[in-house]
C-alpha cells in the first residue's frame, strides 16, 4: 500500500472505482448479514445473492456519476468525504425505491428488511471508505515527511488564506515542502489544530526547528502589518530560519500556486514602509488624456514613472532614452501590460538640442517628467565635464524646449546629494536645479515663491500665482532607491552569492532609502500639487547603517555575518560622505497637505545665474576639467569636495573668496 501510495503516479481511476464498489458490495452484505443475525441457513433461503447483486448495479452508476474515484486519495479533502456521502445516499435511496419495484413487486420476494439493512450500510460504508483515503493521506504524508529531500515548513498565519496556501502546497505534485504547523504572533487560535495542523507561537518556532527540522517559514504578501513583518523575519533571521514569501491568493494562476511564484525575502521588504494614501484624483486630473515625456525612461526611476503614468490613461506616452536595448526591454514590457496604449519610442541624447527638438516637434508633450541623468557618485568625479553636460546641459536644453513649445509642466527627478554637495555629480544636479528655478523666476508674475495654503485647507493645491500658458518648473528630492540600477543592494548581492567579502566604504556610513514605487508616487503627487518653482523634499524615513543592511543581507541569505561571509572596509570613495542630506541649513521646509511631501525654502535662484551656468558648460565643451570643478564651486558655495583630488581647490584662499563674493553677487543680482 506505501508503494502505491508514494508513487508519483496517479493510481489508475478504473481500480479505485472498482475498489469503491467491493467496498460497497461488501459492506452491504455484512449488513445483510446484522440483519439477518448471521444465521446462514436463513440468509441463503432469503435470497442474499438477488438483493446483493441488485445492490450492485445500482450502485455502480450511481458512484460513477458522483465521480468518487476521480480524486486523487493523497490529496483527499473534505469536498470528497461530502461526495462519498452523497453517493451512499443516493445508492440507498435509489435502491429503496428500485427493490420495492422489481425485487417485491415483480419478483415477489420479500425476505429482507430493507430499509434497516440500508441504514447500517450508510454508516458502514460510508466510513470505511472515508477512513481508507484518510489512512492513504496520512501514510503518504508520513512517509513523504520522512524523506531526506522534504524541506519541512512552517505557514505564518492561520487565517484563509494561510490554509489555502497549505492546501496549495500540498496538492501541488512538484512540492518538495511538508508543512508541519502554522505560526500565529497574537491569536486566539494559538494551540488549535487546522486541518489537522497546529497552531503555534512564533517563540516556538526555534523549537520547531530543533525539533523537527522546520527551516523555512512561508508568509503570504499583503496579509501582515510591516510591523509584525519585520518582528517575524527578524525572528527567522537570528534563529537562522528561512523566509519565503508567496503571492496573494488572487495573484496566482488560474487559481492554482506556482511554486516559481514563491520567492525569498529580500531586504528591501525589511526596509519598506506603510503604504502611501496617494490623492488619486488630482494626479488623474493632471495625467489624464496628456501626452507625457519621460527623459531617461529605460532607468530605474524613469521605467517606473512610466509604468504609473499608464495608470492614469494619458493620451500619449513618449519615452525618451539613448539606451537602446534597455529602451527596447520596457517597450516589450509596456506593450504586453498595457495593450492599447499610444507609446512612442525616441531615442535620443538629452545633450542633443536638435534631435531634441524634433522630438518636441513631433509629439508637443504636456507634461515632462526629466529623470535623464548621470549618478554615479565616483564615476562623476573623475569626469566632470560629462556630469556638467548631462545633468546641467541635458536638463538646459529639455527645459528651454518645454518653454518654446509651451509645455504646461517640466518635473525635474533631482537628488538629496544636491544638498551641500561634496562630490561633482551632486553638485551638477544642485547646478540644474538652479537653472530649472531661474526659468521659473523669470516667467512668473512677481518673482517671488508661491504661496501655499496650510495643510488643513480645503484647497490642497498652490495658491496660483503665474500667469496662464506660463511652464511650471518643479523639482522632487530625494534619496536612494531600493534596487536601482547601480544601487548598493544589487552589488551586494553579487558579492554574497559569490562567497564574499561584502565591501563597505565606512562602518559609519548611513544613507536614505525609498523604494522605487513609492519614490515615483510621490514624484506624481508632488507634480499634481505643484505650480512652479517648488523643490519638493520626501520624507526619507531613517537613515539606514549600509553596514546593518550588509549583515542583514547576508543573514537573509542565510549565512552568518563575519563568519562565512566577510565584510570588508574599503574606505570612502571619490566624492562620498559618511551621511546624506535632504536640506541645507539655508533651507526650511513648509508643510503640504501630503505628510510625506514638503516644499523647501531655498536660496532664490536668479536670472542673473544662467551667464554663469553658460560659461560652465562652455569650460566643460573644452574638457577643462580642473577649471569645470573651480566653476562650479564658485557657483555653489557650499561645494565641498571630500575624498576628491578637488579638494586641493578648497584650500586656495582666493578661490573660496571669489566663491562667496560671487555667490552674494548673485543674490542681489
């Protein structure tokens, strides 16, 4: 019987419905016999063989219909205990009725109590045929869960969901996975049994593992506040338990777990916050029948401002990037999620005026959403002129072209490196910022910064204060990306699953973290809000150590931090510093009726500012690379260079002085 059952293959249904009917047959006999008191001589004169063969051929289409032998017994449920019910039932009724038909009425015989020999064989029957799948599931799984190969799991939660999902599991006939328990944190249903599985606390789970060698536990997305989330995979981490999440319910195919959809944990799961209540209606508003430009659209940021874009059914999509085979992977992506769409496909240099132009041309977007740019903190320093030509030229010539074609809004995607900058490529995107503001300044009616209304108005928007057809300049700020291209959690995960080390600039250094979602919400909702001039900071959270999410890191992939993967210092890279700024002392923020979008009060960009923006780009045509640096220095003041061959610069006495004459030059230009 263990053989059969823990064969891979399926027991031919033919066997299992002849065996449903012995059972059948002989269960109605043996009630034959009870009613009969088991006095042979009398069930022979009685008759037996008429009203048991009768039985029989009753039964037989009867079963057939109710499809008892279809299901697979390892995997029986409580649906096929109600269908062997039904089936008995049917079999009594309709024999009841049949014998009284053709055994009394035709045959004239008369010799049983049928409706008493009915009534035993429904409970007999009908339980030996639930038993015998019972003991057929509990063989399999007992054998099954013995096995070297069975991983041995545990499901967090005891809710629907979780039994679906444990139903899934084992139905499902790749499973490798036994699932020994659920795990609950605060429930009434700690120490009951579902589906014959019990209920644990989450402080037994280390025991579990001792115990029976449960190393992974399986967590359904969506289901779980963060703050339980975060309790549970900490838990697993110290305790050295895997976790695994698994899609929501209606995200699985055709109804049906794939096992490929179950994933592992990644850190940017630990790092994710609540999700953000975004005001759908102004975004709508803005996006709805546009035609929207998106510069820089096969990156990280830009791909996924496209993708939310879509969301908010614009007229047209133009995604704009020299990437060729990146721009071709998110069309191919684009096209298959959002059939029906109007995209259109441009590649092109943001450096380019004249092929720029003929972009603007073709399409006259409405809205810009600018993410073009160079970021790579140490690549930057050691090319200057490049990062001018990107970030300050790039951005230049994409806000000139918004104003010659009157675009309604240009949203700049800038960076909280621009905030007292200590590297070249904060310092170009500082740079850009001001030449976007200056454009702003000089279209608007008074020069001044709009107003805004306190967060508890009515109106949650800005307080128009430029004239109509005028572009709206705007630009968001924030920190590091979860997963980015480039990112330091894509790095480190190369370096772990090629054994390590782990390499860490600083064990002091910390940085802000967003994931790409929610960072490009709030870019939509800060452009619905904005009517030109605004820097839009995002509430970063915490900063976060980068050598605590390497240990995390390396945990969550289950090895031990500093043991069987090393970390290693390696000291500040070009341009780095040990902590990143969202707003510079200069600068104040104002609420917005967004909690996590302020406006910051920053030094008034000027007209007067964009003579001197111009001579930088012209050094930065020479490829002057040292004379680019000096530049932008005097240009932003409070560039500082660290763990840079620039620094030299900010020594030179006289440098610094024409830096900060020139800054007060330009204030009260």
């Amino acid at each position: 019987m263990q053989k059969i059952l823990l064969n891979s293959k399926a027991i031919p249904r033919w066997i299992i419905m002849i065996s449903d009917l012995c059972v059948n047959c002989s269960s109605f006999a043996f009630s034959y016999f009870i009613t009969k008191n088991f006095e042979f001589t009398e069930i022979l004169r009685g008759h037996f063989f008429i009203y048991t063969s009768f039985y029989f051929i009753i039964s037989g289409p009867v079963f057939y219909f109710f499809h008892v032998h279809n299901g697979l017994i390892r995997y029986s449920n409580s649906h096929d205990i109600l269908k062997i019910f039904g089936a008995v039932f049917v079999c009594s009724m309709a024999y009841l009725l049949a014998s009284q038909l053709f055994i009394t009425g035709f045959l004239k015989i008369d010799s049983l109590n049928t409706e008493e020999a009915l009534l035993i064989n429904f409970f007999i029957d009908s339980s030996i045929l639930i038993m015998v799948r019972i003991a057929g599931k509990e063989v399999y799984y007992a054998k099954r869960s013995s096995k070297a190969t069975v991983e041995k799991i545990a499901i967090f939660g005891a809710g629907d969901d979780a039994v679906f999902l444990k139903q899934a599991i084992e139905s499902g006939e790749n499973s490798n996975f036994f699932v020994e328990g659920f795990i609950e944190i605060r429930s009434d249903k700690i120490n009951t049994y579902i589906h014959q599985k019990k209920v644990y606390h989450l402080k037994e789970l280390a025991a579990l593992k001792a115990r029976k060698g449960v190393g992974k536990l399986l967590m359904v997305d969506g289901n779980n506040s963060l703050e339980d989330k975060r309790l549970v995979i900490d838990f697993c981490i110290k305790h050295g338990i895997k976790v695994l999440a698994v899609p929501p319910t209606k995200q699985w195919i055709y109804g049906k777990l794939n096992l490929r959809q179950i994933r592992e944990i990644k850190i940017e799961d630990l790092l994710q916050r609540e999700p953000i209540v975004m005001n759908n209606r102004y975004i709508s508003e803005e996006l709805l029948q546009k035609k929207i430009l998106v510069t820089g659209a096969a990156g990280s940021i830009g791909s996924e401002i496209v993708r939310q874009v879509l969301s908010y059914h614009p007229a047209m999509v133009i995604l704009c990037d020299q990437a060729e085979s990146a721009l071709h992977n998110i069309q191919l992506e684009i096209e298959e999620k959002y059939p029906g769409m109007v995209i259109k496909i441009f590649i092109a240099n943001v450096r380019d005026k004249f092929r720029m132009q003929i972009l603007f041309k073709n399409y006259q977007p409405d809205i810009i959403f600018h993410a073009a740019a160079y970021k790579h903190v140490p690549m930057m320093e050691h090319h200057p002129c490049e990062a001018i030509l990107t970030n300050v030229l790039g951005t230049k010539i994409v806000a000139d072209l918004a104003i010659q074609y009157s675009v309604s809004k240009f949203v700049m995607i800038s960076t909280d490196k621009a905030v007292n900058p200590s590297n070249v490529m904060g310092t170009s995107k500082r740079i850009a910022e001001m030449y976007v503001q200056s454009l702003n300044n000089d279209n608007s009616m008074d020069g001044e910064q709009n107003n805004y209304h306190d967060r508890d108005a009515k109106v949650h928007k800005y307080k128009p204060m430029r004239e109509p057809g005028c572009t709206k300049f705007i630009t968001t700020r924030f920190g590091n990306v979860l997963g980015s291209n480039g990112s330091v959690i894509p790095r480190f995960n190369e370096q772990i699953q090629k054994g390590g080390p782990v390499t860490v600039t600083d064990a002091e250094i910390t940085r802000f973290f967003m994931t790409i979602p929610e960072a490009v919400q709030l870019v939509l909702e800060a452009a619905a809000m904005g009517v030109g001039g605004e820097i839009f900071v995002f509430d970063m959270g915490k900063p976060v150590k980068i050598v605590d999410l390497a240990k995390k890191m390396i945990q969550l992939a289950g090895y031990i931090p500093g043991e069987e993967i090393k970390i290693v210092f390696t000291g500040l890279r070009p341009g780095e510093k040990l902590y990143e700024e969202l707003l510079s002392k200069a600068e104040t923020t104002l609420p917005t009726h967004h909690e996590k979008i302020k406006v910051a009060k920053v030094v008034p960009a000027t007209v007067g500012m964009r003579n001197e923006i111009e001579r930088l780009i012209t050094l930065s045509m020479r490829a002057e690379n040292e004379e680019v640096v000096k530049k932008m220095k005097v240009l932003v003041p409070e560039f500082v260079s660290k763990n840079s061959k620039y620094e030299a610069l900010d020594t030179i006495t006289d440098i610094r002085l024409v830096a900060v004459s020139s800054a007060k030059l330009l204030q009260n230009h």
